[in-house]
C-alpha cells in the first residue's frame, strides 16, 4: 500500500463486486477502488469507466490472465512484442493463459531492432 502513498497521481484499482469488501475499504484510502463486473472482472466495463474519465489510451502490462481475459472481450487493438535472443525450455506456455480460444488478427505495423532483440508493434485487423 506504501506504494499506492507515495503515487504521484492517486491510482484506480478495478475489482468486482465479491472482493472482499474489508480490502476494498482499506485500499479506498489510498485509490479509487471500481467494481466492474459482479464475480469477475469485465474489461469492457472497466475500459468505459477509464474513458468516462477521459482515459481512451490504455497501456496494459499485465500477466498470461489477464491478456487472455482482455483478448477474449475483444478489448485489445495493439500488442507490443519483444523477442529476445534466449533460448529456453520449461512448461511455460502461451503469452495468454486462462481464456476461451479466440483469435484476433492482427498486423504488423512497426519493428525495431536494438541490439539482438526485436521490438514488434502490432496492430488489431479489423
């Protein structure tokens, strides 16, 4: 919470409406806390009350989970991507984890290279 303190800007924290509602209160001294949705999170409600308050770019650097939430809700026009010259195995799986198999087409609108990596900006084909 010491983080949330010192913010520069008093930070929003979306949840849904079954959080516990003792977190929330706490968390309320120190963000704006929103429920969207009623037992998950609902990224197009969540998406709407940012725009509301004149927030219509959103930058999300989330886990597997919630890149597959925001990819299943159709709420992703841009992907950023970085490889990086690592080979690695283990049981990672995809950048998604936890969603309904969807796809969304995209293009390849920019790519940089710095060093041995790529950097990769997608857009959403519509």
């Amino acid at each position: 919470m010491a983080a949330f303190e010192r913010a520069p800007v008093r930070p929003i924290i979306f949840t849904h409406a079954h959080a516990p509602v003792q977190r929330r209160k706490e968390l309320s001294g120190v963000a704006d806390v929103i429920a969207c949705g009623e037992e998950t999170l609902d990224p197009r409600a969540m998406l709407a009350c940012l725009a509301k308050r004149g927030l219509r770019q959103v930058l999300c650097e989330g886990g597997p989970h919630l890149l597959g939430t925001l990819i299943e809700a159709d709420c992703v026009d841009e992907l950023c991507l970085t490889l990086s010259p690592v080979l690695e195995n283990g049981r990672a799986g995809r950048i998604t984890a936890d969603a309904a198999q969807t796809t969304r087409r995209m293009r390849l609108r920019h790519v940089i290279g710095v060093q041995d990596m790529l950097l990769l900006r997608y857009e959403r084909s519509r």
